[in-house]
C-alpha cells in the first residue's frame, strides 16, 4: 500500500490522535505516572531523609489501627453524603430557574458561577469571615430572625455542617452542565406531558429527569471524586488543620499532616491508595443504584 493511500484511509484517525496526544501525555505524565508512584512509595518506610525501606503491606495493615484515620475516613463520608446531594439539588434546581435567556438570568448565572473561579484559598478566607460565631454575618441574620447561631467552627457538629455548607456554593460548573442538559431537551414533550394531564413537577420529575440523567449521573461521580480533595483547603484554613476535635479532618488533610508534618511518606501514600480504593468503591455502588433506578423507570415507562 502506497503512503498516499494509506494517508487517505488513515487521515481521520491521524487527526483525532494529533488532538488526543497532548491530554493523554498530561495524563500518563501527570497522573498516571504520580499514581503508580505512590503506590510503590505506599509498599516503604520512607522519611525523605534516609532512603525507602521495603516494608511490604505493613503500612495498609496499620490503617484498620489507626484512630485518626477511621475519623478522617468518617468525617469524608459524612461530608459526602451530605454535599454531594446538595450540590447536584443546588445546580439542578439553579438551572431549572434560570434556563431562560432573559438578562436576569444571565445576571444569575455569573453570581452563582463566580464562587467557582474564585481561589480556594480566598473563598476558604471569606468563610472563615461568614462563620465566624461572635461577629460573622451569618450568625448576624439568624440573630435578626430570633435564632440564636451556633458557634460555627467551636463545636464539632456545627464545623462539620459549616465545611459543608462553604463547598456546597461552589456549583458553577455544574450549574452550566445542567443548563446544557436542560436546553437539549425537546421543549414539545413536557407540553406533551401537560396536555395528558401531568402537572409541571409531574412532567419535570417523570419527563425530563430521565432525559437528562446521563448528565446528572456524570455530575454525580465527578462531585464524588472532588469531595475527596476539595476539602482540603477548607480544613486546613477554616478548620485550623482538622479541628475542632478532629471534626474537620478528611482523608487529604491527615495524609498531609502524615506526610509533611510527621515525615511518614511511606504510610501517607499507603493512605492515598486506600483513598481511591474508597472512592472507586462509592462509586461501584452509586453506578449500581443509578442502573437499578433507570431499569425500574424502564420498567414503570
């Protein structure tokens, strides 16, 4: 086969690799790489002073041992299951509210967006600001509404429901994939709903959910995947490092305060590999639920 022919067969698939090759070399470089990386430096006893030593599974057999990591593995469960509803609810319900391009919309749209571009580090900042339990202006508006504040970032329970609430305002991206979703939808078929009798949260929950659902669904795992590294910066500067009492120490902040706190490389990176063992497992058993709930729609449909 002659050079020319084979460009003219091949040309396409030339090009879409030319376009692909940068992603997938920051991939394999930057993730993939690090990622095996840490799981041999997991299988050591390594404090960046002295070289690795081979210590096997002895850092994974610690973890069940280890008091501090079962809270740190607790309080990133909680948290999950608390934001990640909310944010995918927060977005929904957002872009079901400003799906029309009328300029009060377009004004929404950039207010609830721009938490989103903002630094981690300031928004962690003007949080620490909001909650603050004697002068912040949170706890200012409950007192105008004869609700006395909780003392935010003192009490362990109020900390955790603070770093929640914090992250829970950070939806703009998943804001504009909802929006994207909702303005694929054929605008006939909720009209189709409504002249058969169904009411406009009938027609929105049985017509239009099932349509975007895919969307929801990759919404659903990438706010599950972020919420084991997003709330890093929150503990770290509104939680002073995990406090109160531990109540603010997830899984990324104890495996910083492991590794370059306590020099324990080793161990911090046997965490990291249990951390994604962690998620891939949420999110097994979220892919399962979803795909029962869309057979039983099929089902019911």
């Amino acid at each position: 086969m002659s050079l020319a022919r084979w460009w003219r067969r091949n040309s396409q698939h030339v090009a879409l690799g030319s376009m692909l090759a940068p992603y997938l070399i920051g991939l394999a470089v930057l993730v993939i790489g690090p990622g095996l990386a840490g799981f041999a430096l997991a299988l050591t006893d390594y404090n960046a002073i002295q070289p690795p030593a081979w210590a096997g599974l002895e850092n994974f057999r610690r973890l069940p041992g280890d008091q501090i990591f079962r809270i740190a593995v607790a309080n990133s469960l909680l948290y999950i299951v608390l934001a990640v509803p909310l944010r995918l609810l927060g977005a929904l319900a957002l872009a079901r509210l400003l799906q029309r391009p009328a300029r009060r919309s377009l004004i929404g749209r950039a207010v609830v967006y721009l938490p989103t571009v903002m630094p981690d580090l300031a928004w962690a900042l003007i949080w620490l600001w909001i909650l603050n339990p004697i002068y912040g202006p949170l706890n200012q508006l409950l007192a105008v509404a004869g609700i006395d504040g909780p003392s935010w970032m003192v009490d362990p329970t109020s900390a955790r429901l603070g770093i929640v609430l914090m992250m829970v305002w950070q939806i703009g991206e998943g804001l504009l994939v909802c929006l994207a979703a909702l303005g694929s939808v054929d605008p006939d078929l909720p009209a189709q709903a409504a002249v058969d009798g169904g009411g406009a949260w009938s027609s929105f929950r049985d017509v239009i959910v099932p349509i975007i659902a895919p969307a929801l669904l990759i919404l659903l795992f990438r706010d599950t995947i972020l919420s084991f590294q997003t709330n890093f910066v929150p503990a770290l500067i509104v939680g002073k490092g995990g406090g109160p009492d531990y109540a603010t120490m997830y899984l990324p902040m104890y495996i910083y305060t492991t590794a370059f706190e306590y020099l324990r490389f080793g161990y911090a990176a046997s965490m990291t590999v249990a951390m994604y063992a962690i998620t891939g497992t949420i999110l097994l058993i979220q892919y399962k639920l979803t795909h029962r709930w869309h057979e039983g729609f099929g089902r019911n449909g």
